[in-house]
C-alpha cells in the first residue's frame, strides 16, 4: 500500500520505467471536468417539438410499447449498450480494500475503456457495502437499465457468491471482470508463451500466487483448457493451498487444494514452468524465479506494481518470458484487453450469459491476433519495443485497432453455437468489418471498395520491393485477398528482410527482378519504340529498364503483365512520376491530376481535386478536373455533388481567382455534364445546405457537396495537410486519376496500411477503369 500514498511529484511504481508521476496522474483527473466521464445525448433537443418527441408527450409512446413487450427496450432506449461496472471497492486493483468511493477513479476507467475500445456505454455503480445481501439486493434490481453487470474490484470469496447469486437473479451477463476477464487474458498470453517455449499444456506445471478472484478463474480455465490438476498449485498468504490445509481456507481455495510436499511459494516454484502472480507487488523473488524450469513463463499481474519487475526477473532468467499488467512494460497481461471486446460481442447477439465456450473464445481469438503482423498504429501508440510475435510479445497490444473486429465475432459467435444468443447475427464477416468500421469511419470507406476487389482480384505490382513497409503491405494485400503482390527487387534481399521481420514470404506472393528479368528485353523494345523520337537509344531503355523499378514497374503494366503500380514511399513525387511516365500516358482528352479521400466521421466521405499536379489550373483544366472527380466519385458509390471552391461565393468578395472558376462552372454547363455542380463557393457553403439555404437558394446542389474541386495546388495541400492533424479524419491520397493504366504514388514515408490502403485503390482503379 505504500506507494498509492505517494506525494505529487513521486514516480507512480517502480522508477526506472514508470514514464508519469503521480502529480501528472492527479492533475489528470482534476484537470478541466473532474474524472473522466460525461454523459453526451444522442438525440437532438434544441427545439420545442425536439423536446415534445423526446420528453413529455412524446417519450409515452415507446413507455407504453416496452409495456407490452419487454424485448422493445433494445429498440427503444440505450440498454443494450450500456454496462454498468459495479464495485464496492474491496479489491481495488492490487491496493487492496479502499472503499467504494475510492474505488470510484478505477470504476470511471473500466467505463472510459469500455467506450475508448469497444464503443460500449457504460457507467459506474460505486456500493457501499461490504454485505453480500445488501450488494446483490442493490444490484439485482437495476438490470432493467442495462445489457450487462460488470462487477469489479470484489475481494475474495464475497465476488463468487455475488457473482453466482446476481447471474440467477437477473436475464442479463454478469460478468466478474477480475475473475474472467483475467483469465481469458492470462490463457491467451499462456497458450502463446507455451506454444514458444515448446512445452504441452497436459505436462506443463503451473504455480499461482493469489487464491483470490482472479487466481481462482485462472486455475479454473487452464484446467478447463487441459492443464492437470495436479499441476495447478495455488498460494496465498499462509502458503501453499494444500490437501489438508485448515487455515485460511475456503469452498474455492479447497476445490483446487493438492496433494504435495511444498508448503511455501518458493518450495512450489521449485522446477515450476509457469508463475502466474495475482496476489501483491513484490510477492516473488529472484531467487524464486532462478529455481523454476528452463524457459519460465512468468506472468506478475499485480497492479499496479507487479509481484516482481521484468528487469528484475530477466536478470535472474534471461531466458525467461515475463509479462505484467502495466502498459508500460512488454506483454501487458491486463483484462482491458478482455471485457470491452466480450461484453461488446455478447450484447451484439443479445447473449443471456457469458459462458465458458465465450471465454475459451474469446482467449484464443487473442492469442491468435498476436501471432499476425502487428500494424504500425499499435507501436505508435506506444507499444513497447518488440512487437513480433516472440517472447516480448505474446498478446497483442490494447491499442491494436483489430481486437474489436476478432474477439467480439469470436465471442458473438460462441453465444451462438452454444445457443445463449437471443439475437443471433445473420453475417458474421458482415458484423466484424461493421465493427471495425464502428471505431474507424475509414474502413467503411474503404470496406465496399475492398470488397469489391476482393471479388475482381488484381496483380499489384508494388515498384519499391525491397523496403520492409512495402513487403508488409505486400503480404497484408494477399492475406486480404486483393490479388496478387508482385514485388520488384532481389529475392535474396527480399528474403532476407522477411527472415528478419519473422515473418515467411507466403507462396502467392511474385518477385520480379528487374536486372534479371526474362520480359526485360520486351519491355525495352517497348519504351524504345514510344521514347526513340525523344532522343532516347535502345541502350538508354535498356539501362532504364534494368536499373529504374519504376520504369520497370510502369512497362509491367503497361505491357498487361500487371494491372497496376504502386510506388513512391522512397523517392518524391516528381521521381516517381517521371517513371512512370515514361511507360503510361494521360488517357487522351483527359486531365492528369490528384485525388484524395477525406473520410470524417461528421462529413462522411468527401473527394478533393487536384491535390497534387496542377499548381493554377485554368478553366478548361478545373473543367476536366470536376469531371474526372465526378466519375472517381461514382466508382467508389457516391453520386457526385461538385463544388468548385474559392475564398468567394458567387461573385463575393470579388477576385481574379474567381474568374477562372466561374468560367470553369460556365463551361461545364455549356457542354453538358451528367452531375450536380456549382460554384464558386466558400467551403462552408459547400459542405453546409443550411447555410446555402439561407443565403443562396438558388444554389443548384442538392446537398452537402462530396467533391470539392480546389482552386489551386496551395489551397488544396493546405487543406489535405491540416486536417488530419486539426481533426479526426483522415486523408486518402493523393490519388492519381486521368492515366491510361492504374498507378499510385503514395506519400514519402507511408507506413503499411496507407500504402496498402493505396494498393487496394490501384486495384479498384483497374477493375474500374
Ligand atoms: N492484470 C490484470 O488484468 C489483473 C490483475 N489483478 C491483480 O491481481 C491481484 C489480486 O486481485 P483479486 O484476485 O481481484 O483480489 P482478491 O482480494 O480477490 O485476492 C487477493 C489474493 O491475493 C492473496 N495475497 C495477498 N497478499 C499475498 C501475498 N503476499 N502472498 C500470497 N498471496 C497473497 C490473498 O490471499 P488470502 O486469500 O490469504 O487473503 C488473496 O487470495 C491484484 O494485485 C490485482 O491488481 C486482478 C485482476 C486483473
Ligand atoms: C486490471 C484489474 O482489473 C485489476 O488489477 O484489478
Ligand atoms: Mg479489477
């Protein structure tokens, strides 16, 4: 307990890698709105007639249908997104009994977690009372309110009998999270830390330090995963739990009481394979730790301080595998990375219980995501060093966007095999990319256009092939069924980079090596016969053939060997362009430009043009430039509602930039163009009907505009630039449109997902063209 009583400005845990203070944590807390919750309404109530609809008489009518038919509440009010996480406080985290109130900080975060990563609603439900009757009356009869109870911070054994009364008594999950949420987690990271050191569950042993909540759950779903129970020893703190044991015992100490020599953790560490400490900071020693088997799998969850630090246990068994429940340490064994994603899926099919086949689940679609290709937004948002599968990492990362789209089917569909689902989902890979989506309004973006791809697959030659971000988006694009990566580079190279990333070349992926390649000749006759009255001898195709990937890349498309290039996160955009210019021409009559997709969660998908060639078009080039924006919008399913933007709308204030726009509008409209345009215009009117409403009724858009045609190229890298760091959304792009083949030029520095994301896109552009 001493360091929760810690002074503002003393490092929270342990010093050497503790990265806040506890000052930092308190003002975190007091800072602005106190805590960390508010309740937001999702309904307008800004008018009188709102307020008829919302509240009195309105509110009647779904009072009255709930009336008659319970299940109505899902339809008619938040309960089926809404938990409550309740606690009386008498094992907060590893500090010990602190009280409901005091519990209240650890409760508001379990609520913060369920929304920050599951989307869930929920609230905390601090009682105060340490009576196993007067909680589970305060409890029970508030499951009108909510999809789910998640009970947290209940000490040992008072939890099991509440956990066990409250299931009975009420029709919806109750879930004690310290209890199963722990041991889903823990059995994740075991199966994987297992699976590493080469060991069998069936003969693995297994020491426990903590017969409590969550030490109790643990022994309970490993034996259920096969481990003996002869293997399983638990210790608390008299010891040993022993066949024979009187002291300090209980119904659920007994159940997994054994019959063994070892009185004390260190006796029962001796040869031990696995240590699971769920008990206090500092429980286990070095010299504990040397005694256990070769390769020990030593998981200290205490919170916040572990029953021993990874430096610590590391420098006693360098070959050990250490994981903690902190994030600031590799591999963090903590039920964050459990519960928002299990209730998510339960209260997705309604689920009346969660049960063991949901847990099981739920465990191993865990340990399986860590076993994948982590993506790059996970370190950024400060993963921990080692983020390959291996033993510093076991379980995946909490900030790890696809835990949502993996354990919550998982889990989903378990309740339905196991027939506890009231609701059971239709379309499972439907529900997962919804629920990706649910956190990421770009993946619904991008989700009909990868879908598409996938039914109509590509071969995508990616030009950079022996950058380790381009092999990964490689491998990402033929895992998600896009078509076939081709890289260009040299296998070795290539090779060398997967051995090192850990990760083998899977078998659909081509590697084409330009200096080698048997098309080489081919490709030269091609390019010399368009750039030999451009001063260029068979010899200088032949050079740019073999030694630039790009020319390489572009002649592959070009020659049909490819559907589409994607380059550009080595060299700048002119480089990249100049290559691939010299194999692919502009489609005739049609403008070259950029194009890019803003995905924003209050906007929804809003095309930009041009954002990268064309510095002051004039108007016939801002003319071609709506049209082919207008087409890029049709094929990614929008139908395009063009707004030619300006500082100026209609006519103010006046300008000379203006003049080229309108004369762009005015052109438009005198040959003829099949969609909605108009301009120019601020870019607040474009984006607000309302305001157009009120001001320019004559405007012809018939609603928010979804295809801003920019002015110039300053204006519109402004604008592509500054929103993603100003806002939430996010930008796609630039995108080339206008050449006769797909190819892409994604930004310098690119990580994976954008330069697959890019890839996905080339491959749609192809099938569209
Ligand atoms: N990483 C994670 O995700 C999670 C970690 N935890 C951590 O696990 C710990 C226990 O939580 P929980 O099960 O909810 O609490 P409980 O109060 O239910 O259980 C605590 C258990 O720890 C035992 N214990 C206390 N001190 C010692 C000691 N020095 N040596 C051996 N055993 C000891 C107690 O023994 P006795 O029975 O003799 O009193 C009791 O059995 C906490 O540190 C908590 O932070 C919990 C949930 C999730
Ligand atoms: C993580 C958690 O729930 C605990 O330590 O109690
Ligand atoms: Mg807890």
């Amino acid at each position: 307990m001493d360091d929760a009583r810690k002074t503002p400005g003393e490092i929270v845990g342990d010093t050497r890698t503790a990265r806040i203070t506890a000052e930092e944590a308190l003002a975190m807390h007091a800072e602005g709105r106190p805590g960390k919750l508010e309740i937001r309404l999702t309904k307008p109530l800004i008018t009188a007639r709102d307020l008829s609809l919302a509240y009195s008489p309105g509110v009647a009518e779904p009072c009255l249908h709930i009336h008659r038919d319970k299940k109505l509440a899902y339809d008619y009010t938040a309960k089926g997104n809404f938990v409550a996480v309740v606690s009386n406080g008498t094992a907060v985290l590893g500090l010990g009994n602190l009280g409901a109130l005091a519990s209240k900080p650890v409760m508001e975060g379990k609520a913060a977690l369920f929304k920050r990563f599951a989307d869930v609603d929920s609230i905390d439900l601090c009682v105060d009372t340490e009576d196993v009757d007067a909680f589970v009356n305060s409890v029970r009869y508030l499951g009108p309110s909510f999809g789910g109870i998640n009970l947290e911070d209940i000490k040992a054994p008072e939890c099991f009998v509440i956990e066990q009364r409250l299931r009975e008594l009420m029709d919806i999950p109750v879930f004690h999270d310290d209890q199963h949420g722990t041991a889903i987690v823990a059995a994740a990271g075991l199966i994987n830390a297992i699976h590493l050191t080469g060991r069998d569950i069936k003969t693995t042993k297994l020491v426990i330090n903590g017969a409590g909540a969550a030490s109790i759950a643990c022994a309970e779903l490993v034996k259920a995963m096969g481990m003996r129970p002869e293997n399983v020893l638990l210790c608390d703190t008299k010891g040993v739990i022993w066949r024979g044991r009187t002291e300090g015992m209980n119904q659920w100490k007994s159940a997994h009481a054994v019959e063994t020599p070892a009185r004390t953790l260190s006796q029962a560490l001796d040869g031990a394979d696995v240590f699971f400490g769920l008990s206090v900071k500092g429980a286990l020693t070095p010299d504990m730790v040397r005694a256990m088997a070769p390769k020990p799998i030593i998981f200290a969850m205490a919170n916040p301080d572990p029953e021993i630090t990874p430096d610590e246990a590391r420098s006693a068994r360098p070959d050990a595998i250490v994981a903690t429940g902190r994030s600031d340490y590799p591999n963090q064994v903590n039920n964050v990375l459990g519960f928002p994603f299990i209730f998510r899926g339960a209260l997705d099919v309604r689920a009346s219980t969660i049960n063991d086949a949901m847990k099981i689940a739920a465990a191993e679609a865990l340990a399986m995501l860590a076993r994948e290709d982590v993506p790059e937004e996970v370190a950024g948002a400060g993963a921990g060093k080692s983020l390959r599968f291996g033993p510093e990492y076991i379980i995946p990362n909490a900030f790890d966007p696809r835990l949502i789209s993996r354990v919550s089917p998982a889990v989903a569909k378990a309740a339905m095999e196991s027939g506890v689902a009231r609701k059971p989902l239709a379309d499972l890979h439907r529900y997962a990319r919804d629920l990706a989506n649910r956190l990421d309004a770009t993946v619904g973006a991008l989700e009909a256009i990868a879908e598409s791809v996938r039914n109509n697959p590509k071969r995508v030659v990616f030009a950079e092939g022996e950058e380790e971000k381009v092999i990964r988006a490689a491998i990402a694009f033929l895992n998600a069924g896009y078509g076939t990566p081709v890289l260009v580079g040299r296998e070795d190279r290539i090779n060398a980079i997967t051995a090192a990333l850990g990760i083998p070349l899977p078998a659909g992926i081509e590697i084409q090596n330009a200096r080698v390649s048997d098309s080489n000749v081919r490709y030269a006759e091609f390019l010399y016969k368009r750039k030999q009255r451009d001063g260029f001898l068979f010899r200088d195709c032949q050079r740019l053939v073999n030694q630039d990937r790009n020319v390489f890349a572009a002649c592959m498309v070009a020659c049909g060997d490819a559907d589409a290039i994607v380059t550009g996160s080595t060299r700048s955009y002119s480089v990249a362009m100049e290559g691939i210019s010299m194999a692919i021409d502009p489609v005739p009559g049609r403008s070259v430009f950029g194009l890019s997709i803003v995905v924003s969660r209050r906007a929804g998908t809003v095309l930009v043009a041009d954002t990268a060639i064309h510095e002051r078009p004039n108007a016939e080039t801002l003319a071609a430039i709506a049209r082919g924006s207008a087409a890029a919008a049709r094929r990614l399913g929008l139908e395009p509602r063009v707004a030619f933007l300006s500082f100026s709308t209609f006519g103010d204030p006046k300008g000379s930039i203006p003049g080229s726009i309108r004369d762009a509008v005015k052109l438009l409209a005198e040959r003829g163009a099949d969609f909605e345009f108009d301009g120019e215009m601020a870019a607040d009117v474009a984006l607000d009907p309302a305001l157009r409403a009120a001001l320019y009724p004559f405007c012809r858009l018939t609603g928010p505009a979804n295809v801003l045609i920019m002015p110039g190229l300053h204006a519109a890298h402004v604008l592509t630039k500054a929103v993603p760091k100003l806002t939430s959304s996010q930008v796609i792009g630039p995108l080339l449109t206008g050449l006769t083949h797909s190819a892409q030029i994604v930004p310098m520095q690119a990580g994976v997902n954008q330069i697959l994301d890019v890839a996905c896109l080339a491959a749609h552009a192809a099938a569209t063209k």
